[in-house]
C-alpha cells in the first residue's frame, strides 16, 4: 500500500508573502466564474506581505523583510492551488494522461515584475476513493473522512477529492499526490510546499 499526501503550502506563524486578488473582486464566487474566454484567471494577483498582529490579518506592499517572494506553492487569498511555472511543467512531465487537466493562467505581480503562475482545473472527477472505507454523513455523497484507494491514485500523479458537486472537483481547493511524486517534489527542492499525510486503503 502506497502512502498519499495532500499538498499545503509553508506557512509562517508570523509573517507570509500572498498573492492577493483584488478587494474590488469577489472571491467567494465559484472558481469556474472567474475564468475568462482564453481559459486565463480574468484578474490579476499582487504579492502582498500578510502580517499577523494581535489575532488581525495586515496586508501590506513592504516585503523589504520577506526571504523570498516567489515560491513554488504560492499561498493566496483564493480558494485553490497555485503553481509556479515551473512546478507545471514537473506536472506536465508527470501526468499519466488520466489527470484531464487544464492549467489556468494567472498574472502575478510584484512592483513591476510579472510571473505566470497555474490553477489546476480537472475535467471529469477522478475515482480514487475507497468508497467502503470513506465516511460519509448518512444518506449523502458529502465525505466526512475521506479514504483513498492506494490502487486507484497511483494511475494519477496529482489528483483531487471527487466531492459530490462538480465546481469543488473542478477546480478543487486542495490538490494530493501519491509518494512517489512527492519523493520527486522534495528531490526538485520546490519552494512553499509541504505535505499532509492522508488516510489510504
């Protein structure tokens, strides 16, 4: 049985560096809504310093005292995954050809430098769960716990959770991969990125 692992970003207690969408744009929309006719994010992304004061969120333009700016897992105020390019590319070269997916392009800014970054978004929801040993509240398809299927994942090198409504699986607020793709991940040193252990059949 393969161990799987659901990706997060690094994140400081303090002091972190986002890519911030907007105040004038409503990001609690679903995902699918934000994406222009080209198949690119219709808005563009700032990095910004977020500050944690007294239990308050302060968002400030000074990243004087931020170690790095551009990470390879890109924390941001949206509610999905955010890849540098070149961490698409180590996707792109390790897809199996069962992800379906098609990578969103997004503007990052920072002063007067531009970076392209990617959303993944899924075409058809993958079967990766062991639906026997994945707990659900009674009577519907919302999981409590899911638990996925060592057997299934590895025809995957990133994947997500099939939840019952398509915008969540579309493009998903999470994204997991099994540990030979993680292995790779570590190897590579990608910045931002660190790994939860998920329950696997």
């Amino acid at each position: 049985m393969i161990k799987c692992f659901f990706i997060t970003a690094s994140e400081s207690k303090t002091m972190n560096v986002s890519a911030i969408a907007h105040e004038s744009i409503d990001i609690t929309q679903e995902m699918t809504s934000l994406i222009n006719s080209r198949g690119e994010l219709s808005f563009d992304l700032m990095l910004k310093c977020v500050l944690l004061e007294n239990g308050n969120l302060i968002y400030t333009d000074d990243l004087s005292k931020c170690d790095t700016l551009w990470f390879d897992y890109q924390i941001t105020n949206l509610s999905c995954p955010l890849f540098s390019e070149r961490m698409k590319i180590f996707f792109d070269d390790k897809f199996t050809g069962n992800e379906n997916i098609h990578w969103i392009k997004t503007n990052v800014y920072h002063s007067h430098e531009k970076r392209n970054y990617y959303i993944p978004r899924f075409k058809k929801a993958l079967d990766v769960l062991d639906t026997d040993k994945t707990t659900y509240i009674s009577g519907t398809g919302h999981i409590i716990v899911p638990c996925f299927s060592s057997r299934k994942v590895i025809n995957y090198a990133l994947f997500h959770l099939p939840y019952d409504v398509r915008f969540l699986w579309e493009i998903p607020s999470g994204v997991y991969v099994h540990e030979g793709i993680k292995k790779m991940i570590v190897h590579e040193k990608f910045t931002g990125v660190n790994f939860e252990k998920i329950k696997v059949s």
